[in-house]
C-alpha cells in the first residue's frame, strides 16, 4: 500500500486525516530524537527532514514562569541541565529575589 502524501493545503485546513497523520509522525520523530524538522516542498507536500539538515542557533528554555513554581535549588539544576549562561542564571536569580520568592519554594 503506497504510503499517503500530506499536503500542506489540506493540513491548514483543518483536515482531520491530515492533522492527525501529522501528529502521528511528529510523535513517531520525536521518539527518535529531540528534533523534528517539517518543511514544504514546491509541490506543498509537507516533507520529515533529518534534524542534520539545519542548524539549531538556540533551545527552548522552561519560561521563568515555570521555574518559579519550583524551589530554587530545583530550579538552577534544571538551567543547569539546560546548558544556561551563568550571566542568565544570576539575571533569571535576581528576578526571582525581586519577586519575593524564598529559597525553600
């Protein structure tokens, strides 16, 4: 059975069978690695390219939202595990001060 293409018309349509075969494969990426890379080719077919095909300049980062909901010392592990600058840290750290937020939170 010949695999269906999706066509990126259809998929910002609305077209459930499209949305959810983009869904499917955009799980099915993500499962294999942290990236996933959709672009369309001239014909507006939506096309999975291999994450070495582009370059990454920058990660998402958990939102200083976020990190203030856990404690700090939680929350410099995870900047950490991010990979932030220090300069970043200690700028994100002095907001948290300023916004009254104890240690132990």
């Amino acid at each position: 059975m010949a695999e269906e293409v999706l066509l990126v018309d259809r998929l910002c349509s609305g077209d459930r069978p499209s949305v959810m075969a983009a869904g499917m494969t955009l799980a099915q990426a993500l499962r294999k690695g942290k990236v996933a890379v959709f672009m369309v080719d001239a014909l507006g077919q939506v096309v999975l390219m291999s994450p070495s095909s582009v370059e990454v300049i920058g990660k998402p980062l958990v939102t200083d939202q976020d990190l203030d909901a856990m404690s700090e010392d939680e929350s410099i592990a995870l900047m950490v595990t991010e990979g932030r600058e220090e300069g970043a840290m200690m700028k994100y750290l002095a907001s948290r001060s300023s916004k009254g937020l104890s240690h132990g939170r």
